[in-house]
C-alpha cells in the first residue's frame, strides 16, 4: 500500500468512516491439549522476559472450493492437537519466587471463540496500515483482565464472513517465542490441520540461555538506557495519533542504498541497514527533537546462529536479542545520510555470542527492561512466511498486525509476491505525521 496523496486520501478516509465493522462473538471456550502433559513449572529464558507484550495478528482465508462452515471445527482441532507438542501455550503466566514471569504447565487450554460478521470479507479493505479500531474486533480480549498474567498465552477467534471467507484472529504473549518461533509454531498448527507431520518440531529447553553463574557484564548495554523525553516530544503526543503505510519497492530500495554509500564512507549496506537510517532521521526531525535530545534507536537482531553454539533448529522461544544506537539529534539529522547508516551497522555487528550473554547477564542482575523514552523501536517482519499459512484453505489473502504495541514502534513488512517490497507501517501525532510523510519522500 503507498502512502496516500490528495482525493485519494480522503475518499479513503471517508470509506473507512462509512464502513463499520459488526462481529458478534460467541462464547469463549478452552482448547485442552489432545493428551496429557507435563505438568510443569516452565522456564522462560532472560531474553524471554524483556519483550513481554501481547501481539495480535489476523489472517484473512478464502478459498473458491470451500466455505467457512467448517474452518472454526478444523481449527479447534488442530489446535488441540499441536498443543501437545506446544504445552507451554496451554498453561498460564505467574511470577517465580526470582520476580521472573514462568508458565505453570497447568494444561488448561488456549482460549478459542468462534464469531460472525454482518458483511463480506472484502469490505474489510486493505489491512497493511494497522487499524485497531477495526481489526481489534476480530481478536478476542480476555474480558476483565487487569493484567498480561490473567491472559493466557494464546487466544484465537474464527470470524465467518457473508462471503464463505473467514478471518483467524490470534493474541499471542511475546514472551512466549519471537515472530520465527510464532511463525514456526502457526506453521505447525497448519500442518496439523492437513494431517500433515510437523516439518519442525519444537525444541523445548528453554535453558539453553540460562544466565550464568556468577553472571559476567562484559559489555555497556545502552539498549537499557533510559532517556528522559523532550518537553517538545512530549507535548507533540497530546495530539491524534495517525497510522500510516509507506511503500518501497525494489527500485526505491536500492536508490536509497546508493544514496548510503554514495560518499564512498561505507563500502555496502543491507535494506535493513538503510531503511532504519532513513525512519530513525525522519521520526526525529518530524519530532522536532531538540539538537543536543539524546535519541535512541532500538531493534532486534535473530541470534539463533550468533550463539556459539547455535540455538537448534525449532527453538521453541526468543532468540532475538536487542541492540541500540545512541547519538544526539543534531549529530544524526546534521551529518551524511551514511552516519547514521553506519550506526545502525555497527549496532548490528555488535551482537556476537559474548555480548549476548552479557545482555542475559545483565538482565540477571538488574531486572531492568529496555524503557522507550526518546527511543524509536524497529522490528522487522520482512523474513517471517506468514503468507504461506496455509489450515486447508489456501494461503492467506492478506495478513498482518491489528496494531503496532507501543507508539515507538515501527514495524517493517515484507510486500508482494515476490516478498522484495516493503511496507513501513508507523503512528505519529497528526502534525509530526505531515512532516514524517514529506521528509520520507524526499
């Protein structure tokens, strides 16, 4: 999706006020795991704790050889089934005599509840700019749940449409695996529900990145800074947030590479690298960020084959680990485009097995998470085949986040067939907004 202009703009806007969504939702029910498992206290790892938020995902299904009749008793029982191998998903969160969150393997079912909507799938419309509003619906909220422990970890809602489509709606607790680990998990449940092996099992043993003993901070971990907010930021906040998507296709994406390299300061960077540069200095400047405002750039980078040695195929957990660059507005917005650039390289090559075991470390002895004052928080979903989630009716039509967890997110995703496009889905206060989308597009 591009990000809109002029008539456009606004024939959008007016569409999606005309059009609201109706979803009546039945009962909710638990989902037990198929047999019997362990009844366990299980451990969460230190990397497991620091990104401990509910995501919420819908995946929008049509086939022309099937209906919808049958996809919520399909689901519910393929759900059961791959809970065995997945028990952690049945128990529910609490906290260990460590002050650490842990899962008691108590077996008592994800949460699954089954819903109708007044209309066609199609009315939905375009899901790739978040719209909680909307989407929110078709993710079931635990009612009166005054925390994430009275959440259990998985909660999914089957919505029929008019039309023979439906949408899977999933709330999923971060601590219990990153996007490959959710990825391989949903996965899972799809080959289940063709009556298919699992093609990766999980690794369980979570222990693998226990701290150690006695822990070891051989690194400063500035991604546990915490910044105090600009007056400016702050009162920019007060205003309606707005969420928008912005399109980069290959062309563009390799116009802003060269731009990266083009004074001969790095010799090549990754679209990671410069897509990161490019929204950290926009966001800032669009912010309005006080020349000497410390700003923090914050995102997670895979260390499954960083880890010395490497975290085994199907780890069942995070195995991501933050790192951050840190520099003054005016340094980042006044200097090339290939400083900032270089930051971001440089906050990726950091993350090597000893500094990652600092990091666990360093959690182990401080309990501190990584705050989001003046910080901007990337993650990136462009690697994740959600599009090939596939329960019997065909891969997904769409599919992407209901919204983005905190307002210093901004997520990146992959566009397209041929998954080379990517979608930068972000929210700013109306006016900073304006100025993000013109500083983007220059």
């Amino acid at each position: 999706m591009v990000s809109e202009h002029g008539e456009a703009a606004a024939e959008e806007n007016l569409t999606a006020k005309m059009f609201q969504l109706s979803v009546e939702q039945g009962e909710a029910s638990l989902v037990p795991p198929e047999k019997e498992t362990e009844r366990v206290l299980y451990f969460l790892s230190n990397l497991d704790q620091n990104i401990a938020v509910i995501v919420r995902t819908v995946y929008c299904f049509k086939s022309p050889d099937q209906g919808n009749e049958k996809a919520g008793d399909v689901i519910r029982e393929a759900l059961s089934k791959v809970l065995v191998h997945y028990y952690p998903l049945a128990g529910r969160l609490t906290v260990s005599s460590e002050r650490k969150l842990i899962v008691d393997c108590t077996g008592e079912g994800a949460v699954f509840v089954e819903a109708i909507a007044d209309c066609e799938m199609e009315q939905i419309g375009d899901i790739a700019k978040p719209d909680p509003s909307m989407l929110g619906k078709l993710v079931y909220d635990v009612p009166g749940a005054k925390n994430m422990l009275e959440i259990p970890p998985l909660v999914a809602q089957v919505t029929k449409f008019k039309c023979g489509g439906f949408i899977l709606g999933l709330a999923m607790n971060h601590c219990m695996f990153d996007g490959l680990g959710a990825m391989e998990f949903v996965n899972s449940w799809c080959e289940t529900a063709r009556g298919l092996p699992l093609s990766v099992p999980p690794f369980m043993d979570r222990t693998v990145l226990e701290a150690r003993d006695p822990p070891l901070l051989e690194f400063p971990h500035h991604e546990f800074r915490e910044i105090p907010d600009s007056p400016r930021t702050i009162s920019l906040y007060q205003e309606e947030m707005l969420y928008k998507s912005f399109y980069f296709d290959p062309h563009r994406i390799e116009h802003l590479k060269s731009r990266a390299t083009g004074d001969g300061v790095l010799h090549s960077c990754t679209t990671f690298e410069a897509l990161s540069a490019l929204v950290w200095r926009a966001r800032t400047a669009a912010l309005r960020v006080e020349h000497d405002q410390q700003t923090k750039l914050l995102f997670a980078v895979d260390g499954r084959s960083r880890f010395d040695p490497p975290l085994p195929k199907g780890y069942f957990g995070n195995g991501i680990v933050l790192t951050s660059a840190l520099c003054d507005a005016g340094e980042l917005l006044e200097k090339p485009f290939s400083f900032a650039v270089g930051l971001v390289q440089k906050a990726v090559r950091m993350i090597t097995d000893g500094y990652m075991r600092s990091a666990i470390d360093y959690f182990e002895v401080t309990r501190v998470r990584p705050p989001l004052t003046a910080t901007l928080l990337i993650t990136t979903w462009s690697r994740l085949t959600f599009h090939a989630t596939d329960f019997g009716w065909g891969k997904p039509v769409q599919s992407g986040p209901v919204a983005l967890p905190e307002k210093e997110v901004i997520l990146f995703l992959s566009h397209g067939k041929e998954r080379r496009s990517t979608n930068v889905l972000l929210g700013l206060p109306d006016s900073a907004m304006v100025a993000f989308q013109e500083l983007i597009e220059m």
